[in-house]
C-alpha cells in the first residue's frame, strides 16, 4: 500500500492520497488492494472523524491502468476469457456484495464517517467512479471528467452505475455513459456530481474534515447510516431508522456534550 496510497492522520482527519504520480494514480492491481487496505484500516480507526481523499501530481486518478487493457484483450485481468470463463465467474463475489474493484469504490461508503473526494487534473473511467464512493466531491473547475468506459466497449462496473443514479438526473447518465464524453469540473457541478467547484479542492476538504472532526462522532455516524440506507429502503424503513439512531443518541455522552458545550459556549470535548 505505502507505493500507491499514504494515509496521514491528524486531529481526526484522515489524509489519503493517491501517489502513484508517474502513471497520474492510474489503477493497476497494487492500487486496487492498495484502496481496499486503505479503506478497510480506516473502518477501523476509532479515533477518525473524516477522510480526505485525493491524488497527488498531474491528476486524482486517470482510470484504469494501459497496462490492465493489454491484459484485458488477452482475457486475464478481472475475469477469465471469454471461451473458458464458467458461468459462475461473473457473478462471483470476494468482498460481501461486490468483486475486487467494485469493493475498492464501495469501501469508502463502508467507511462509518464521511469521505470528500477532492478531485483536480483528471478523473477518468475508474477515477470517476472512485470519486463517485465518496460522500462529498470538492472539484476543481477545470479537472476534466468522463464516464470513460466506453471509448473501451465497456460499461462502468466500479459500482459506478449504483452510485451515479443517485447523483443525476437519469438521462444524463445516460447520455456520459453512452458517449464517454469529457466534461469539466464547472459542468460538474451544474449536473449534480461535484458538491462544490472550487479552485483548491484539498485545502478546501481538509477545512470542511476539521469543521466534521469537531462535532459529536456518534452523531456523524449516525446519520452516515441513515444516508447510506436511503436510496436503498422505503419510506417506513427509513422513518424506522431515523427514530432508532435518534433514541440510542439521546442521553447519550456526546450528545450531552453536544448540548452542555452549546450552553457553556465552549469548544467541546468528544470522545471517539
């Protein structure tokens, strides 16, 4: 993992970045593990508050590797030719509900804080869809963007066509999907993915992840479940689960701390 992502915690801010800067973090089987790692250890760092994920260089993450294509064309990168492939093989699964890339998307969403993905240069194929598992998206106004799979006769498989449906408008999905056009940053954020269009995406995330970092942890994570339920659950469940983590907060320490450092008019004091 420490060649392709580095993770950098301070006052509960997770700093992950991308550093495969020669190949503008293209993904390659060493930065697919190298996001399931870094996901899956900050699952479990209790005193993590927010993640920041970025790319160091020219570039978030420029998709899919060349070298994986070449591979691909000879049938041996994420699933066996076509002629010997069994038919079990396509639905496999090695990481709960989702296959090795899917999983290196769909773990930041795992994660139990929130994620902002601050995104410049370039977010192509599979970089978009990185981008996509995070909860938040800061992106510069002029990072060029596609859906970029079918310039290769693919479809987006990163649990890219699960996350964008909740983003934008369906159509428009479509459309990036069909064409593999390159967008900016500024269209970005007129169409639904980025959540703010700024000219420092990373200074502006981390300044948000400490502004996230000072409230009550468990209020955060709270409500991190909630969303991430949502698109997927009725209204019954929903409202259900809304008054479940709203009674095991209640009373709780740090919504005591919540209200008594509001009332005190002092900075408070959470635990993790």
């Amino acid at each position: 993992m420490n060649d392709r992502v580095r993770i950098e915690i301070t006052d509960g801010v997770a700093d992950v970045r991308l550093i495969r800067t020669d190949k503008m973090n293209a993904l390659d089987d060493a930065m697919f593990m190298a996001l399931i790692e870094a996901g899956e250890r900050l699952k479990a760092e209790k005193s993590v508050r927010c993640v920041v994920l970025s790319g160091e260089g020219r570039a978030f993450c420029a998709g899919l590797d060349a070298g994986n294509f070449g591979k691909m064309a000879e049938g041996g990168d994420r699933y066996a030719p076509r002629k010997e492939r069994p038919p079990e093989v396509a639905g496999q699964r090695d990481y709960g509900v989702a296959n090795r890339a899917q999983y290196a998307v769909w773990v930041w969403r795992e994660i139990p804080v929130p994620v902002i993905a601050a995104v410049h240069g370039v977010a192509f194929g599979g970089g978009f869809q990185l981008m996509l598992g995070a909860d938040m998206r800061y992106v510069a106004p002029d990072t060029k963007l596609s859906i970029m799979e079918i310039k290769w006769g693919l479809v987006p498989d990163m649990a890219g066509t699960q996350l964008m449906r909740h983003l934008v408008r369906e159509d428009i999905v479509r459309e990036l999907t069909y064409t593999g056009r390159i967008f900016s940053g500024t269209e970005a954020g007129q169409i639904g993915f980025a959540t703010r269009v700024c000219e420092d995406p990373h200074a502006e995330a981390m300044a948000v992840a400490r502004e996230i970092a000072g409230k009550s942890p468990d209020a955060i994570r709270a409500g991190k479940r909630i969303f991430n339920d949502a698109p997927y659950s009725d209204p019954a469940n929903g409202f259900l689960q809304e008054t479940v983590e709203q009674v095991a907060l209640i009373g709780s320490p740090n919504q005591i701390e919540a209200v008594m450092s509001n009332l005190q008019k002092r900075a408070p004091n959470f635990a993790d």
